[in-house]
C-alpha cells in the first residue's frame, strides 16, 4: 500500500495540476456566472426595489476588471502562480507544457471576459 | 536499416516463458455463443456498441427520407401531419441521443485501450452496462415510431406543448424517461471514458505525449458528465409535472416554460460540441499519418479542445435569442459564441498546416477523402454559426430552413464525415480485411455531393422564409425548386451509405490477423493486437512511438515491455498517476459476467415500463436491477495480495485504497454529476422565484416551516456524517469483524432518513403541497434530488454491513467503506446547502 502521506502528495500534486492548467477557464466560469447572474437577478430586484441600473454596470465593470487583473497575474508569473495552486513544482519538460497550455487557455479566457465586460459599457442592463 | 541496428529494449527479460502467452490468451478469451451477451473485453462490446449506433444512424436516415419525400412538392400528402410530426421528432431525438453521442463514445471504448495500450479500460463491466442499457432502451424507445406512439415535439420537446394539456398520452413520457434513461448509459460511458485516460495509460504517456484522441475523448467524457445532469433534472422535472401535475412549467401557478430551454440548452449547446471534440480528435489522428508527419501545434490544439470545452458552455442562450431575454444578457452570450469560435479555427489551421508542412502532401485515401469533404463542410457550418450568433441576423432566420443547413452543415459536416474516415482509416484494426478503396471513393462523392445538393439549398429556402417543422407548404410560396433539390441530394447522400453497407458487407470480417499498421501510423493502437490488447504495455518516450521507435511493436509482441503477463492469474492493468504516468498499481479487472447485463436489462425494465404507467411491474424490475448491481459489485473489492513484478525491476501492490485508487476517482467522477444536477436544480430555484415571487415562501406560498425544522434536520446529517467518519475509524484488523462499524453504519443509514423524513414534515406541516405552485414543486424537487441519494447510500451501507460480517472488509481491504462513505458525506453536504437555500433564501428577502 502507499503511505498516507504520499497518497496525499499524489493526489494534491494532480489536482493542482489541473488547476493550475485549467485557472483561465475557470476565472472565465466564475466572471461569467457572475455578470449573467448579477445582471438577470439584479433587473428583476431592481424594478421592484428601485434599485438604480447604473449598479449593475459598476458591478459588471468591477467583476471584469478583477477577473483580468487576475488572468494577467497569471500570464505574466506562471511559476508562482504554479507555486501556489501545487504541492511540488514540475519537472522542467512537464512544466513547460503545462505552462503553455495554461498561458494559451488565459490568453483565450482573457478575450471572453473582456468581451463580456464591454458590452455592459454600451448596451442598456436591463432593456430588451 | 536503421531500425535493425538499434539495440532492443529489455525491460522484461526475453525470452519469456513457455505458456505465458497461451495463459494470457485464456484469461482474456471472449466467451463464445449466446453466453457472448456476457463478453466486456473492449474490442467486443465496442464494436456492438458502434454496431448499434451506427443501426440508429440508419433509422433515424430512413425518417429522413420519408420526410423529404413528404416536402419534394409543395401540397403533398405523402404523410399525415401527425406522423410528420412524430418523424422529424424521432429523427432528431435518434441522430442526436441514439445515434452521434454513443457512437464516439463507441469509438472511445473501442480505440482508448489499444490507444493507451491498456489491457482494458478500468471499469469493463460498467461499459457492458452502458452499452446493453443503450441498445435496449434505444430500440424500445424507437419502436414508438411503429405503434404511434413517438413523441412528437421536437427533439427538445418544449414545453408547454409537450404538458399533458397538449400533449396527452404516452408518447412524451417514452421521451422523457426513454432518454432519461439512456442518458444516464452515457455518464455512465463518460465516467470510464475519464478514469480510463487519465489513469491506464502506458508508462511515459504523459500529458503531454497523449495521442490527440485521448485528450478530445476526455474533454467529451467531462462535458457530458457536466452537461448531461441538466436535461436529467429537466426530463425530470417535466414527467413530474405531467405525472402528478408539479407545476415547474406552468405559468397560471408561477411555472415558467423557458425555464425548459434554460435546462435543456445548457445541456443542448455542449451538446454540439460533445460530438464535435472527438470527432476533431479522429481528424487530428488521421492527418499525421495520411501526410506522414507530426501534427503541427499539438500545444494549441490541447488548448482549443479545452477552451472548446469550457467556453460551450457559455452559449446556450445563443438559442434563445428571439425569447426576450435582456439585450446585455444576449450580448454575454453573444459574446461567448465568438470566444468560442477562435479555438474551433485554431485547429482547423493546425490540420491545413500539417498538410502543407508535409513533405509527400497528403496521401489520397478514402479516408483523408471523408477529412477533406469534413474540413469543406464544417467550415461552411462554421461560417453560418458566426452568423446565427450574431443577435440581429438570428432574429431574422430563427426557425427557418436556414437553420435546419446550418445544423446539418455542423453535426453532419463536424461529425458524420469523420465518423467514416474513422470507418475507413481503423477497419484494418477491428478486421482481418480493409475496407475497399474503390467502393469507399463512390461512398465519399455520392455523400459529399448528395449532402450539399440537400443543404446547401435550405440556406435559401430559409432565407425565403420557410419554417421549420412544417409538414408541407403551398406551391404557391415558390419553394417547390428547392426543395425538390434538397431531396434529389438527400436520395444522393442514401445511396452512398447503402454502398458504405455493401462494402462493410463484403469486406469487414471482425476479429484478429488483419494488415500490421497499413498506414505506418505512430500511435499505439497499430502495435500487433489481441483479445489482451497489446502482449506486453510499452514504454512510451513521444508522441508517436512507433515512428520515433521502430523495434517498438517487435519488442512489445516479444513481451519485452511491462506486464508480459498474468501475474495475478486474472485480468489486470497497469494503473499509472494522472499527470506523469509513472506506474502506480496493477489493477484486477472482472472478467465476463451475467450481472451487469441483467442489471441493464432491469434498469431498462423499470424506466420503461413505468413510462407505461405498470408501476407494480415497474417496481419488481427496479428491485431486480439494484440486486443485480449488488451482485455484480460484490467481488469488485478482491483480497489485497503480495506485489507483483511488472518489468523494469518495477513492483507494484495489487490492491489500492484511498485517495488515488480508480475507485476513489470513481465516486468523485460521480459526485461531479450529482453536484452538477444539483447546481441546475439551485440554478431552477432561483431562477423561478425571479420570474414568480408572487408564490414563494411567504408571499403566496405557506411560509418557510419554523427554524426548529430544518436546524435538526441539519444536525441529523451532521450526525450521519459524523457517523460514518466514526465507522471508518473504527474498521477492524485485517481479516476480523468489528460489531462497531456495524452499528455505526447502520446509525449513518438510519440517520439520513430521519433527516430526509424531518425536512419533508417541517414543509408538509406548514401546507405547502408540490402540486400547489413552482415555489411548492421545487422545495419538494429538492428533498427528492436528496431523497434518491439517501436510498443509495441506505443499500450502500447494507451492502457494506454484509461485506464485514462475511469478513471481506477491515482496515487494508476497504475500499467498499470508501466508496460509500464518501457518497454520504456528499449527500449530507448537499441537503445541507439545500437546507440554507430554501429555508434561508425566503427569509432573505
């Protein structure tokens, strides 16, 4: 049987790993769910509460904002990022795959929230 | 020649012994005559599995010749409008449920093990399974075409039209629980299809040397296991509401009908891409060997499948254009549909690339025929889909015949023609003959030019302004030119396949001692090949081994690479870690058996006959598949035994518990579906109380139940929980009983229940009924999501109390604990949030 500890260290390694490879569409899920959800829940609170609609672009600004920052930190600094979401950095050969594929997935993630966050700047947030 | 100067590698010493070949042969043979059934050796139930989608293929086509003749002119009566409707309902529903989904998971199951050189994929039996709930629950449901009683709205049956108001009868319910039921059989698919890539795949195979294939099949398995649970919980949803009159879609009672499309499209979008991916993983294969050189940007298209995969499903409103949604809502996803598109166009380049980087051009073959009319086609699909997500223009052609060729342009372009280079370029490998070069160029043109001559006209026909699903039109609208094209073409792209069925006639004979790699190919799946897969697993040093190291396939049929032989006396792979692939574990697989096929059967027999309303039959048939699963899992937790020498000087342990163990990944596989059905339920909830808050808790509905109730509810599943962390704690020493973790499982199952029953008084007390309203319906919707998981862990836990009085579990041997402890900590962690949301969530606001 493996030890305890390194079943953890495997299993840690593996799924950090992952995360690490998966953190552009992942930061992409998280903006998305939030504008679509802000917005929608906020235009009908809103009509209700007199909720001024010039929060939902301020939140859907701010949300795109920080999910770029964020993408940005990641493509510019893989090896801390990787650092901080594995138990052991990779192996040089893994590592600069990994490294690769993680940068293109930002580059791809940082379009689609970029895109998403424009609209709210010229488009109505509620109007059909 | 260079090869034959090359040293060869030894990592098994040669040469090997006398029998060790015939032993292997013996322990992996196919059971012979009507005890086949039985057989779960990939290469058998994999070809069955294709064997079948393909028949559906050639269903659900006949269906759509009867409708084309019926639309050849204008004011026909070929057909009735009630069959019409039923036909291009079944047409649907059968290409996209029966036929494009299980045929690439087909290929999954047929091509991954001899791709990864794995003996076999981890779980061979929940395969068969799969594969025998498919075919059964497949051809009941498509007989309904015979005794009227298909469904008839559509292959996403929308609502209210499909309510029991519009819809009365069986017919929707063959829908609902029919593909309820087969899409279970394919999360059931998907969940191998993850274990077996990331986890048996040869020594060396690291992520980044996986064949193109792999990585598309798992990116395909974790959208289907993400996907799928959403049209579960609506196919769900609706029977409810038909059955016992729950109101999720009924707008008089706070129900809401685009509820429906919410659910179905966020399964329904991926969906697309579903088939897509592996189908681009097949073309990705193809080109390579057909120009003889390494695909170009393989780091690129690793990132287009993923990004394909994450950002579909961004889009599913992208269907739902023209139903008043919020124009910044559309524009999110509006602008997801471009996203999505940049990495679907990266690999069309990587393939256009790698053919003009090759030094030869491509080599012209049957095969490389069906990838080039595929890159022409889905291009084209491509182009119009770019159009169609752009908000204004979607207005226009919503519901038009425009659509209907962009979606042919897209499935049948992005999928059916890979499909048949896939028939043509891997025959040699299922067969002892290939398939013809001659027959297959006529299959080729009569499907490329019948396929356009269909659809290429509908582009215009829509744009003229014909509808969709209509069952005939006037002549005087000037559609009859058109159309009549349309159905020439459709005849055109028929009789290729008919010639496709004579080649196959003619030439496929199944089994082993066909052409050794005709295509010099580089992966895996062309190394000499046997019921066993490969004699010996390779070690893997690039992504095409067999080019980059010629003495391969010799030195692995001399079994001079890992695992040679049986060592445990059974069937085994390798298990390798996720992410390097260095050797793990040998895993003893299950060999033949009766269960899963029963279990099948069964599980058929339940959803099939309560759609018939039989329910006492029904119920007999539930209870025989639950045994025949308890039977089947029963020796899937073997005895733990000495390690074993795999070559290499590598000794690995045989038996594996705990975090990295397939069965531990397993159950987390299935927590992500039941997290992922869980999340569309929160989605409904509060995607019903935006629409009607007038009928919430509170409001029109009786208020949430005093706090008393759901805080001991809560604390009973704390108490659950904590029992079964003390059961395992508490496990016996190897090989003694413990009356301890017998009662403390049992408390875990009794305690479950309780919560269960104490959530559903505190509502029932206050008058809230599920029939009453959306806010009723989905408060109760969510104690059942819970409900069903505490009658699994009820059985689980039994099945685990008997498995430690007959002294098959303890402290090393454990992994039947494992696997149901940590479904109840699931189950408990999500009542608990269910708890929050509806007893919080009203109070809130």
């Amino acid at each position: 049987m493996n030890s305890p500890t390194s079943e953890t260290h495997q299993a840690a390694s593996t799924s950090g790993t992952m995360a690490f490879v998966l953190i552009g569409p992942l930061v992409w899920a998280v903006h998305f769910t939030f504008v679509y959800g802000f917005q929608s829940v906020l235009c009908v609170v809103g009509e209700r509460f007199s909720i001024s609609q010039s929060i939902i672009v301020t939140g859907v600004v701010a949300a795109t904002v920080i999910a770029a920052a964020l993408l940005t930190i990641a493509l510019m600094v893989p090896r801390r990022v990787e650092a901080l979401v594995t138990a052991t950095p990779s192996l040089p050969p893994q590592f600069v795959f990994q490294r690769r594929v993680m940068q293109g997935l930002v580059v791809l993630s940082l379009f689609a929230v970029l895109a998403e966050g424009a609209a709210a700047v010229v488009l109505p947030p509620c109007g059909a | 020649m260079e090869a034959e100067t090359r040293p060869q590698t030894s990592i098994s010493p040669t040469p090997r012994p006398e029998g060790e070949l015939e032993e292997l042969k013996r322990i992996w043979a196919t059971p012979r005559g009507f005890r086949l059934v039985t057989a779960i050796n990939n290469n058998v139930i994999g070809l069955l599995y294709i064997g079948a989608a393909f028949l559906f293929f050639l269903l659900a086509g006949v269906l759509a010749l009867l409708m084309r003749t019926q639309l050849a002119v204008g004011d026909n009566n070929f057909v009735s409008q009630d069959l019409y409707n039923q036909l291009f309902t079944v047409h649907g529903t059968t290409m996209m449920f029966l036929f494009a989904v299980p045929a690439v998971e087909a290929l999954g199951v047929m091509l991954l093990p001899q791709m990864l050189a794995a003996r076999d994929l981890p779980f061979p039996r929940l395969s068969a399974f799969a594969i025998w709930a498919y075919v059964i629950g497949g051809l009941v449901f498509f007989s309904t075409i015979f005794y009227d009683l298909a469904p008839k709205g559509g292959w996403f049956m929308y609502p209210p039209l499909t309510t029991t108001r519009y819809s009365p009868g069986d017919n929707a319910d063959f829908w609902l629980l029919g593909i309820g039921f087969i899409e279970i059989s394919a999360i059931a698919g998907a969940i191998e299809i993850v274990l077996g890539v990331l986890r048996t795949r040869p020594p060396g195979m690291s992520l980044d040397k996986m064949p193109i294939f792999a990585w598309s099949m798992l990116i395909f398995a974790g959208m289907i296991i993400v996907a799928f649970p959403a049209v579960i919980l609506a196919t769900l949803m609706l029977e409810l509401e038909r059955a016992f009159g729950w109101p999720f879609f009924t707008a008089a009672k706070g129900g809401d009908a685009l509820l429906w499309q919410h659910l179905f499209w966020f399964f329904g979008h991926p969906e697309v891409y579903i088939i897509f991916l592996p189908a681009a993983g097949l073309v990705s294969m193809i080109v390579p060997t057909m120009t003889r050189t390494p695909l170009v940007a393989y780091e690129l298209i690793v990132i287009a499948l993923i990004g394909t995969g994450f950002f579909s499903f961004g889009l599913w409103v992208h269907h739902m254009f023209a139903t008043g949604i919020p124009s910044l809502s559309l524009a999110f996803f509006s602008a997801a549909s471009m996203a999505v598109a940049i990495p679907s166009g990266i690999q069309v380049f990587a393939w256009i690339a790698t053919i003009a980087a090759a030094p030869r051009g491509l080599r012209i073959t049957t095969a490389s025929l069906f990838v080039l009319g595929f890159l022409f086609i889905f291009i084209l699909g491509g182009l119009t889909g770019v159009m169609v997500a752009l908000v204004p223009f979607d207005l226009q052609v919503h519901d038009t015949y425009f659509i209907v060729a962009h979606l042919h342009y897209v499935l049948i372009g992005g999928m059916v023609f890979p499909l048949f280079a896939t028939f043509y370029y891997w025959a040699p490998m299922a067969s002892r003959r290939a398939l013809s070069e001659r027959l297959g160029r006529w299959v080729f043109w009569l499907m490329f030019v019948g396929f356009n001559v269909t659809f290429l006209p509908m582009h215009v026909t829509g744009l003229q302004g014909m509808p969709r699903r209509v069952w005939t039109y006037s002549s005087e609208m000037g559609w009859d030119t058109l159309n009549l094209i349309s159905t020439i073409g459709a005849y055109m792209f028929a009789a290729g396949v008919a010639i496709f069925l004579l080649d196959l006639v003619l030439h496929f004979r199944s089994g082993e001692g066909g052409p050794d790699n005709p295509w010099d190919a580089g992966t895996l799946e062309w190394l000499p090949n046997d019921v066993y897969c490969t004699r010996s697993i390779p070690l893997v040093t690039s992504r095409e081994p067999l080019w980059d190291q010629p003495r391969l396939a010799e030195d692995v049929e001399a079994g001079r690479h890992f695992l040679p032989n049986a060592p445990t006396g059974r069937r085994e792979t390798v298990v390798t870690t996720a992410v390097e692939a260095s050797p793990d574990y040998v895993m003893r697989m299950p060999g033949p058996g009766w269960a899963h096929f029963f279990a099948a059967v069964f599980t058929a027999g339940f959803f099939l006959l309560l759609t018939v309303k039989l329910v006492v039959l029904a119920t007999i048939s539930g209870v025989l598949a639950v045994v025949s699963c308890l039977v089947w899992v029963w020796e899937l937790d073997p005895e733990p035994g000495d390690p074993v020498d795999i070559g290499g000087g590598i000794t690995l342990p045989i038996y594996r518990s705990g975090l990295t163990s397939h069965a531990w990944w397993a159950v987390l596989v299935l927590m992500v579906v039941a997290g992922s059905l869980y999340l569309a339920y929160v989605f409904s909830y509060l995607y019903a109380w935006t629409v009607s808050p007038s009928v919430w808790g509170g409001s029109g509905s009786p208020a949430p139940p005093a706090i008393v109730w759901p805080v001991a509810s809560g604390l009973l599943y704390l108490a659950a929980a904590t029992a079964f962390w003390a059961a395992g704690h508490c496990l016996p020493e190897r090989h003694r009983r413990g009356i301890l973790t017998t009662i403390l499982l049992f408390a875990g199952a009794v305690l479950i229940v309780v919560a269960v029953s104490v959530d559903v008084m505190g509502h029932w007390q206050t008058g809230l009924r599920p029939s009453s309203s959306s806010y009723g319906a989905l408060v109760y919707l969510g104690i059942f999501l819970t409900a069903q998981l505490a009658a699994a862990i009820v059985v689980m836990a039994m099945f685990t109390v008997v498995r430690q009085l007959t002294g098959r579990l303890d402290r090393v041997r454990r992994v039947s604990f494992e696997t149901t402890a940590l479904l109840a900590y699931y189950a408990c962690a999500q009542a608990i949030l269910g708890l929050v949301l509806v007893n919080g969530f009203p109070r809130m606001i």
